[in-house]
C-alpha cells in the first residue's frame, strides 16, 4: 500500500511541474510569437524583388484555331484549348484529347534579338501540350524561356506551369471553370557591375477563372480572368505577385458555316488594351477557313494592329489547324513577320 501511494505522490508532482512549465510557456508565448514575426518580417524585407521585365510571365498565345480567329476565342472555346481560353468551355467538350500546339515557323528578316525583343519564350517550339476531357484536364505550357540583359544584369529565366482544370454547370445558362496552376521556375542572374552571380528556385500557385453564359441559343458570352490570384515564392527573392490578365468576349453561330467572334483584352503586366475580331466559314468536306484582327485600339492603323489566317481540318474528331499571324516589328525599319502555328486535337 505505501508503494502504490509513493508512486501516485510521483505522478502527482510531475504534473503539477508539468503545470507548472506550461504555464510559463502559455505566459511567454504571445512575446515568441512577436518575437518571430518580427525576426521573420526582417528576413523577408531584407530580400530584394526578382529583376525581371513585365512581360516575363506573358508566354505565348497558344492554338492555331484561336490565333486564326483573331484571337477572339474566350466566348468560343469549343476545343481543348480551353483550359487556356476559358476553362468553363471544357463543358462541352464531348470526348477525351491529346492535344498539342507549336510554334513551327517565323519568316521574317529581322535579327533574333530584335524578333525576340519583347518575346518571354525566346522562340521556343513547343508551347502547350495537355489531356483533356469533358469538365477536367491536365496541361503542360512553357510561360518563360527568357535569357537578356535587364537593368545592369544578365539574367536566365525558365518557368513552366502545369494546369489542373475544372469545369462545372452553375445553371441553365450559366458555366464556370478554375484552374489551379502549378509554377516551377529557375532564376539566374549576373550582376555586370558586382560581379556577382546568384541563382535562385521559385515555386509558385496561381488561379484562373472562366465564365461562359448563353445568352440566347446563337450568342454566347465569355469571361476569363488569368493569375487571380498568383504568386511565385523564391528561396532568395521576395515573393512575386503576377498580374492578372483579363478577357470579356462575345460569339455567334449565325449558321452551322457561319462563326462570329470578338474579345476584348487587358494585359494589366505591360499595362495594354486589345481588341480582337474574327470570323470562320465552313465549306465542303469539313474544312473551315478563318480571317481576324488585332488592334491596340479601334479603328486605328497604329503598328500594333496585325491581321490572321488560318485553316483547319477535321474528320472522325481529329483536328488539325494551322495559323498565320503577320505583324510588323516596333524597330526602325518596321520588319515584317510571319508567325506559323500547328495545333493537333487527336481523340483517345
């Protein structure tokens, strides 16, 4: 009996010290608390922002059939381009993709570094690959493969972002998509006056937003908004807050051979606005042709306006489109240039 009420005494004054221990932590434990946001918000201060140009993110625009429409595709997205476009579009796609889209030539007589000026993939082939199904898809696109000078410093840029996409049928008329976008990204940087060199990992997560509302049985409405929100962290960086970029659109199917189609575009990282215009005509043996036009601004013949083309095939669910766009280069000579894209929509 004296054993088993020596060792209830023990049990009684280890936690009576216990008490004792936590009641001191509970009572320093709002100054730790201070005391690490403080040294955490130093650390973060203490890091400077990533120098990168604001196009950096911008990648390329991707799909053929897009591209050949002018664009104009946020109210159409009728293809697995969608999750690009509008991810609410992914609703009516009917079967499962394979889909692809290169970059497979420019014509120009300009120089790479005048060509590539302003240009966040430098050239790069390959600009979208994804599976793609009715209401989910997986994608893979390159947004940065960027090498340059910028402010007083040579950096290297690579980022890659991998789209996990959902759509769903809010009501009647109303579709909504979201993608859920993964960052990996590598930073590179000489500095021309230190001498100094750094490289650096980012990781980011960014969300994308996709609206389509049938507004009568012909006309459909679309909205998209890019990167809301987003963010990339960097292990030596400050963290980066990419920019939204926003597409309101409108199309019509006056008659099955007969597409309509127009978009307006902010690109709040470069701070412009575009208007996009274009038109599909369907003829025999299921061939479609298509013409559109980009412009900085209505109805002006300023140099940022540029014209597109494009061509497409389909048969049994197979899809191949090939697009044109022919603009002129903001450089003394005004150089003109020719850029082809092949898109491949393959049914599984």
């Amino acid at each position: 009996m004296k054993f088993k009420l020596d060792r209830f005494i023990e049990v009684r004054n280890v936690f009576y010290l216990c008490g004792e221990i936590s009641g001191v932590k509970r009572a320093i434990l709002p100054f730790i608390i201070v005391f690490l946001f403080i040294y955490f918000t130093k650390i973060i201060s203490a890091k400077e922002s990533i120098p990168v140009p604001d196009f950096i993110y911008n990648g390329r625009t991707i799909d053929a059939k897009a591209i050949g429409l002018g664009e104009a595709f946020v109210a159409v997205c009728d293809n697995p381009s969608a999750v690009y476009w509008n991810p609410a579009g992914l609703k009516f796609l009917n079967r499962r993709y394979f889909s692809t889209s290169i970059n497979i030539l420019r014509e120009t007589d300009a120089s790479d570094t005048d060509l590539f000026v302003n240009d966040s993939l430098k050239g790069k082939k390959l600009i979208f690959l994804g599976l793609t199904g009715n209401r989910k898809a997986i994608s893979y696109m390159p947004i940065t493969n960027y090498s340059g000078v910028y402010e007083n410093k040579n950096i290297e840029l690579r980022a890659n972002k991998y789209l996990f996409s959902s759509a769903s049928q809010y009501s009647e008329f109303m579709t909504m998509g979201i993608n859920i976008n993964y960052i990996s990204a590598t930073f590179g940087e000489t500095d021309m006056v230190k001498s100094e060199v750094n490289i650096a990992d980012g990781n980011g997560l960014s969300f994308d937003l996709g609206f389509l509302y049938t507004f009568f049985n012909p006309i459909r409405l679309g909205l998209s908004i890019r990167d809301f929100p987003g963010y990339i962290w960097w292990n030596d960086y400050k963290t980066q807050k990419l920019k939204h970029h926003l597409r309101a659109g409108i199309s019509t199917k006056i008659t099955d051979w007969f597409l309509l189609a127009s978009d307006y575009e902010n690109i709040f990282s470069i701070k412009k606005e575009f208007y996009h215009f274009g038109l599909q005509q369907t003829i025999i043996n299921n061939i479609s042709l298509r013409q559109g036009i980009v412009s900085e601004k209505l109805f002006s013949n300023s140099i940022s306006k540029y014209y597109t083309f494009g061509i497409g095939y389909e048969i049994t669910g197979l899809t191949i489109d090939v697009s044109c766009k022919t603009y002129e280069l903001n450089d003394a000579e005004n150089k003109k240039v020719n850029d082809y894209v092949l898109s491949l929509n393959i049914p599984l």
